[in-house]
C-alpha cells in the first residue's frame, strides 16, 4: 500500500497551458505528408492541411506550435516560403535526409495550421546563417499592420490583416546545429537581434533566447549572465536514450527490461536539469521574470529499419507513454517557472502523437497521453506527496504523481506506475477538501505494446471504474506500466 497526501487547500500556481506544447519541424514527414498534403491531394483536407491530423490535435487540445525548426530553423530563410508555390525557391535540407524541401509550406501556411488547429504560434527565428535583418523583417511582416515594404507584400500574398505572433525564438541550439557558438558569443548575437525583433501594432513579442544541451550548466550561466535583461525565457533541451549513446541509442520496440529502466531513469534526469538550471537562473535574474521553455524533449531510438535514417520515424510504444506522463508531472511540479514545453515532435518524427501512411492514421500511445494530462492547463498546482519506493537497481521511484484543481473545482490526479512487475494500491490522503465522487480513465498494456495502422487501438485509453471514496480516503490500483487519471470531486 503506498500513501499519497494531497493538500487542496495548498493552491501553488496557475500550470500554463502551454507545458503541453508540441514541436512540429521541417523534417522526415512531420510536415509533409504527415500534416500538409497540399489542396489538390486525395487525402481529405483543408487548404492542404489533413483533416483528419487536425481534428485529432484539437481533440488533444494542443495549446502551442513550434516552427520549423530545430536544426532546420537555423538554416531557413523565410522569404523562400512566401509568395506563389510555382515561384518558391527549392532548397537542399542538409540536416535531415538531403532531401529538396520546395518550401510549399512556409509562414501562411503554418498560421494557417495554428488557426484551424485553435494553438499560438511559436516562431523560432535564424540566427545561425540569417542576419538581423532577415529576422527583423520576418516580425515586420507577421506583424505591422501600417505601410511597409513587408506589410504589403504580405498583402500582396494574401494576408490583409497581420497576424498576432508571441512567441519568437531567436535561434536554436546555437551551441551546435545552430552556429557552434560559445555561450559568450551567442549570448552577443542575441543581444543584438533580439534589438531589432519589434514590437508593432499592438502585438507584444515574448522573445525566448537559445539555452543549454542537458547539463550545460555554463551555457545558462553566461548567457543569463550577459542577456538575461533582453529576455523573456531561454530554453532547455532534453532527450531521453535508453543507452545513453548517441551512436547506439536501441530500437523503439523489441526492447528488454533493463532497457526499459533505464529509460525511465534518464528520463527522470529532467527533474534536476530543471532545479539546477533555474539555480543558475534565479541568481541573474532573482525576480523569476524570466521563463524556462524545454521547447525540446522526448524519447529517441534508433530509427525503424529500412527507413531513411535522416528522417528520424520511430514506433511508440506504452514505454514513451510513461515517459511522457513522468515528463509531464516534472513540469507540472515546476510551473512556477517552467512556462512551456514542447515534445519532438508531432507526427512521423521521434516521440510522434500521430503517426501516418498516406492516407492512414493512427494515434499513439503519448497521443493519449496528452490527452488524458489535458485537464491540468490552466489548472492550479496542488500540494501533492507520494511515498513511493525505490526500485533499487536503477535508483528510481517506482510511482510519479501530479495534483491540480480545474475551474470547477474538481481534482485531477495524474499517476504513473513505473514497475513493470507491482501493481500499485494507492490510499490518497485529500485535506482541504471535502471528495464525495471519483471517476478514472487508464492507459495500460504490455511494454512494448504499440499501435499501427493494422491494429490501432492496440494501446487505448479506457474507463477505470475502481477508484473509490470510504472513510474521507480515496483508493485506487494502479497496474503495472500504467499511466492513470482519477478525478474526485465535491
């Protein structure tokens, strides 16, 4: 039996909704084919986007986009994707695969995709190979609503009105794909474009400046150090490798069950990368006015056999379905100063919601996921303790646990149950509140247990009908591998 104490009475903060973000980028078929088929394709779309990806996205609620890039950012050229499609550059995408990208999908359409799909754009801006003012010009043109030469050529390309963009990224991983840079110079180059990155027309840019690889705690230091004032976040990025190797990071499926753990645990490093990382920040900045975005995280395995290794495609199996629960309760635990998250990535790329093959479909298990964690945006963070045990040979927590209250005064309980051998009885201490009722919804299943386009609903949520109220305790079970949502309510 394990004890989890809620206190909701002990109302922490607002979890911004977008913590759920997700990462969408110029590579393998995230865009093409997974999201953008363009007007004149037999697959049922609208203005070119797939019907049937966007409805599943806004079923899922997603609250953020980020565009187009990752390495890709660094290497865009905007101008290239405005304009007539016959009249576009085409170009060689030299990080992913060597394939031509012919810019048939560029800024229109990507507002377009944020518009249907109901999220906020988050436009990550070149630095690395584009000048200030190619990237000054970018926001003129997104944004001006007056006379300028960038103001009426988005006119002249459809566009009457401007559009209302937040978030901008100057530059992505800087410290590699994106320059090679030392933190001193990047911290400089970003000083000196963000200058020029406007704000017109009423429209307010939140500017997000390029932070560290892992465990960079010198990148964050001396970027925060010389540029923390001209910022509104800096980012983190976080990817989760069985092995640990980059050069072997182990197959999506097929996996044994030390390979698992071993998942989870460097999964769990998210937890201290976050602590460490905002030490660091708070000293520069000891108002906390600046945010941490991780605006890149998942699970990365070796691409699926006889794809192109460039394109990065990988099954998704109940194992990325505990990493994202874990991932997710991380952030929700730091959403004071954690103010968006974005997962790699959306369709067809590493830990992809959706998966397609012309004109199929299938959802994956971390689509599930995020549609389970939903309720938490917006919601606010509760005090919440599990005393949960150590599974000894990886030194990790077998439970990982979230609380939040939604607008209508319900509590959400997000769980997961890392052990792959114990199921979990759960006596949950709730003060502050008087609970009469509870509800559940679960997603479990075999590890490696996955959906395809022949089977998919294989891994699915399903009710959970044994989450019970007597004696003012809540009790429920969570199975082995599971990922579970209880609601209690008044």
């Amino acid at each position: 039996m394990y004890n989890l104490y809620i206190n909701a009475g002990e109302k922490k903060n607002a979890i911004n909704r977008n913590i759920y973000g997700h990462f969408a980028e110029h590579l393998g078929r995230c865009i093409y084919e997974g999201i953008f088929v363009g007007e004149d394709s037999p697959i049922p779309n609208t203005k070119g986007m797939r019907n049937d990806v966007v409805a599943a996205l806004k079923a899922m609620k997603i609250p953020v986009l980020r565009w187009p890039g990752g390495c890709f950012a660094d290497e865009y050229h905007w101008k290239d994707g405005v304009g007539p499609k016959q009249n576009r550059k085409k170009m060689v995408n030299t990080h992913w695969g060597g394939v031509v990208e012919d810019n048939s999908f560029g800024t229109h359409e990507f507002l377009e995709l944020c518009a249907q799909i109901d999220c906020e754009p988050y436009i990550n801006g070149n630095l690395g190979s584009g000048t200030v003012q190619e990237m000054s010009e970018w926001v003129e043109y997104l944004t001006f609503d007056g006379l300028s030469p960038m103001s009426e050529w988005r006119k002249q390309n459809g566009s009457e009105k401007p559009w209302k963009v937040k978030y901008f990224g100057v530059g992505n991983e800087n410290w590699g794909c994106g320059g090679n840079m030392r933190p001193e110079y990047y911290a400089d180059e970003y000083r000196r474009y963000a200058t020029y990155v406007r704000n017109y027309s009423g429209n307010r840019i939140y500017k997000i400046a390029c932070g560290a690889n892992g465990a960079d705690y010198h990148w964050t230091e001396k970027v925060m150090e010389i540029a923390a004032r001209y910022m509104d976040a800096i980012t983190l990025h976080h990817y989760t490798l069985p092995t640990g190797n980059w050069h072997k990071k182990g197959p999506s499926t097929g996996f044994n069950e030390d390979e698992f753990y071993k998942t989870m645990a460097n999964c769990l490093i998210m937890d201290g990368l976050i602590s460490n990382h905002l030490q660091i920040m708070n000293k520069y900045d000891p108002k906390h006015r600046v945010g941490l975005i991780v605006d890149e995280w998942g699970t990365w395995y070796d691409v699926e056999p006889g794809t192109n290794p460039g394109f990065l495609y990988q099954q998704n199996t109940m194992r990325d379905a505990l990493v994202a629960a874990i991932t997710l309760n991380i952030f929700n635990k730091y959403s004071n100063r954690v103010v968006m998250a974005n997962i790699a990535q959306t369709v067809n790329v590493l830990q992809a919601v959706i998966l397609t093959e012309g004109a199929k479909m299938v959802l994956t298990p971390t689509y599930h996921v995020f549609k389970m964690y939903k309720v938490h945006q917006d919601a606010t963070l509760v005090g919440s303790h599990i005393q949960a045990e150590t599974i000894d040979e990886y030194n990790i927590p077998n439970l990982s646990v979230s609380a939040s209250l939604d607008a209508k005064g319900a509590l959400n309980i997000t769980a997961a149950n890392l052990s792959l051998s114990k199921a979990a009885p759960i006596v949950c201490d709730i003060a502050g509140m008087d609970v009469k009722t509870a509800t559940g919804r679960i997603l479990t299943g075999k590890v490696d247990a996955h959906n395809t386009f022949e089977a998919p609903d294989t891994v699915k949520v399903i009710d959970f009908n044994d989450a019970k109220i007597a004696n003012g305790k809540l009790t429920f079970e969570l199975p082995p591998n599971s990922v579970i949502l209880v609601t209690a309510s008044k």
